[in-house]
C-alpha cells in the first residue's frame, strides 16, 4: 500500500540501506543541504519508517541476515502489488476507452497489448503528447515509427478532463479525466466501484488500510499504470527506455510537490477526495447557504470581529 500511495518506483533494499546511513550524516549536516532527489528519497525513507512502528529499530539493531531479508520482503510486497495492479488494469481499461454502449474500432485484445499504444487510434489518441495533433497524418506515423521520440514528461492526452489540452491555461483539467477516475476507483475503492457512485467497501485497498483522502503518490501511481495500460509494451519495467516510466511517475510528482503551484495542487487533491472518498471529505466542503449550521459560523465571526469581550 506505501508503493502504491506514497512512492511506488523505487529500489526499497536502496532506500532503506541509504536512508538508514544518512540519519548518521544528518547528526552534523541539516537535509537542506542535499540535492532535490536526495531530499525527496529521505522524506519517502522517513514516511516509510513512520508507517511501520518498530521498523527503525529493527533495521538498525537487528541481525544482518534479518535485516537483509526484511528489505527483500519490502521491495517484494511492493512489486508484487504493482505487478497485480498492471495485470488487472491491461483488461478494465479496455472498458473505459469509449463511452458505454460504443465498440472499440478495431477491437483490442485483452491479453496481448501489441495492438495498443500509438498502433491504435483510440490508444493512440489518448497517448499523444499534449501539444502535437493526432489527428495530423505526419504526427500520427512518426509517433507510430517510432521517430517522434515521446519522453516521460510529455504528458500524454489522457490526463486531461475530456481530453483537451489548453496550451494557454496547461494547468485546465490536469490529472482530472475520466479513465484516470476509472483507474484509482478500480485499484484503491474496488473494480466494481467504478461502474457505480462510490460508498465503503470492505474489500478495496483504501478500506483495508484505512485510506481515506487521495495522495500525491497515489495520483501519479494511477497516471503511470494508466499510462502503461494503453501502451504497447507486454513488460512494466522501471528504467524502460521507450515507455519512460520513472520519467514519467516524477515528472507528475514533482509538479504536485511544487511550492509554487501549492493552490492548483490544494484544489486538485480536494476535487480528488471528494470524487474518490465523499464520506471522508464532508469538513472540505462548502456549507449550504441559510443553513443553520451558516448561520452559526455567521454569528460567530461577527462576535469575533467586536472582541474578545463579546464571545464570551
């Protein structure tokens, strides 16, 4: 569940190792000091040691051999639940490809993905980096070939709500599109939540570990295995060349981490949980207007604007 929240491509047996020496740097340095990528590997390290009571210890004061084994075990876990993730999604994103009720023109198999990415109009589409015309013929069969190299940070289509790219205002309707909603529903709430408006279920990963907001990580885990989904290639693999998934998976979280875009990202995170969680989220939202409850929050400010003396 970590991985799949807060930092999903990682080497946990090197995050653990190296975090673990740098609490022995940082007793004469301060974490400022460090690179941005540094910096970002410690605060995964220390939300990961935060999330498992007793792991410090056991990292640092167990055997060898123990502790060895225990960060196997943690980069395992962590794989194997991506590997799921990817296996169930090649499937139930062909689903969510079209509005309901339309086919996919040619039709997609489910269990070979070579038919997909940019040899497919619909995938193609939807993969086509924001700012180039798929529709273009010349944009189009270079994707194809494979001449228009496609970077991790060239956001693909998908991201956008109604999968529309404003150049002017690149910040409209990011991260906010349907198959993304598909996506988070089908891994954290359960896939028989994404037909239906969403409640508690007890058998979905966010029920089962008490998650009750979207995360950062959780956000650009979902764009990364959409992304994979509609793509042609049959391996998930970490340092792919082509597919540039690492590239891809910090591009998304360094914007979200940015201190600069800090209210885009306050809105976006808040659109999120309530679209995902709206049980969890009733202290983000607006009060009704002559509710009793406005009426209150009313009479108090206007107290607390007199003085002290007033409210008491």
């Amino acid at each position: 569940h970590f991985g799949r929240t807060v930092f999903a491509l990682c080497n946990y047996p090197a995050l653990l190792t190296s975090g673990i020496l740098r609490l022995e740097e940082l007793q004469d340095t301060l974490i400022e000091d460090y690179p941005a990528d540094v910096r970002r590997e410690h605060r995964v390290f220390t939300e990961l040691i935060d999330s498992y009571p007793g792991l410090l210890d056991r990292l640092t004061n167990g055997e060898e051999e123990d502790v060895i084994h225990m960060r196997e075990l943690m980069g395992k876990g962590a794989s194997g639940a991506r590997g799921d993730d990817t296996k169930t999604l090649k499937s139930a994103v062909l689903e969510w490809l079209v509005p309901r009720g339309q086919v996919v023109i040619p039709p997609l198999s489910r269990n070979i993905k070579s038919d997909r990415g940019f040899n497919h109009e619909v995938t193609g589409a939807l993969l086509c980096p924001a700012g180039l015309d798929w529709s273009n013929a010349e944009t189009k069969q270079n994707l194809k070939s494979g001449e228009t190299a496609v970077c991790g940070d060239q956001w693909p289509m998908f991201l956008y709500a109604g999968y529309v790219y404003d150049s002017d205002d690149p910040w409209k309707g990011l991260l906010r599109s349907e198959i993304l909603i598909f996506g988070f529903k089908h891994v954290f709430t359960s896939p028989s939540s994404v037909e239906r408006e969403p409640k508690a279920t007890r058998s979905g990963n966010a029920h089962l570990h008490g998650m009750k907001s979207v995360t950062k990580g959780s956000l650009a885990y979902i764009a990364t295995q959409v992304r994979f989904s509609l793509s042609s290639s049959s391996v998930f693999l970490r340092t792919d060349t082509v597919t540039d998934p690492e590239n891809f998976y910090h591009s998304i979280l360094d914007l979200l981490e940015d201190p600069e875009e800090s209210q885009e990202v306050v809105d976006l995170m808040t659109w999120w949980t309530r679209r995902i969680f709206p049980n969890s989220s009733c202290s983000q939202r607006s009060i009704s207007t002559n509710s009793a409850l406005a009426k209150i929050r009313e009479k108090r400010a206007a107290l607390r604007e007199l003085g002290p003396s007033s409210t008491t």
